[in-house]
C-alpha cells in the first residue's frame, strides 16, 4: 500500500485509503484516455508521469475500467487536478473537518477530534 493510502487508513478506512492509492493510476488513466486532460497537466505533473510509466496502455486502460473503485478514483483525480489553479480561492480545512469527521466516526464508530 502506498504511503499516503496507509496514511489515512487507520483513520479515513479501507475505502478512502483505496481510493487514495489509486490516485497515480487514475493520473496514467487520464492521461491516456482524456487527451485534454493530458495536455492540461503542470509541468510537474507531466515530469512525474514519466516517472509513474506514462499513459496507460489500452490493456491497463481496461483493467482500470473494470476496477469498481476506477469512476471514484477518476473524479478524485479531477478534483486534486482543479484544485490546482494559482490564485484559486477554496475553503480552508475548518470547512472539511466535519465531514472528514463524518467519515472517520463511520469508519471507527466514534471520533474523537
């Protein structure tokens, strides 16, 4: 398991940690699936692509597909890349809280914060 998924594990549960580990994948995904997308990544994000093994291939495309968890991940992996506008104005973290707390307190059955 990647380290961010292990990360959240304990406290988010199986399926945000599953969804986080898919992030990278979902980025290969994108890039092969969705030209735009590709075109649209920093140039950070293009550097390390590379490093990660590039665009999907058709075959790794399919198993992705097939994976339940994929539609998730993609729009994980959409969101991360939109937060990624300079200047962007978002909510600061006091406006997720309660919903990570939401999320942890279903997972562990209480929360303490």
């Amino acid at each position: 398991m990647p380290r961010a998924a292990a990360a959240v594990s304990g406290l988010l549960g199986p399926r945000v940690a599953r969804l986080v580990a898919l992030h990278i994948p979902a980025k290969r995904y994108l890039a092969a699936a969705d030209p735009e997308c590709a075109a649209g990544l920093s140039p950070e994000s293009t550097r390390t692509l590379a490093l990660q093994g590039g665009p999907m291939t058709t075959q790794e495309q399919n198993a992705f597909e097939a994976d339940p968890d994929s539609p998730a991940a993609v729009a994980l992996r959409r969101a991360d890349d939109a937060g990624k506008v300079v200047g962007l104005r978002v909510a600061g973290l006091e406006h997720w809280r309660p919903r990570v707390e939401r999320v942890a307190a279903s997972h562990a059955g209480t929360f303490a914060p």
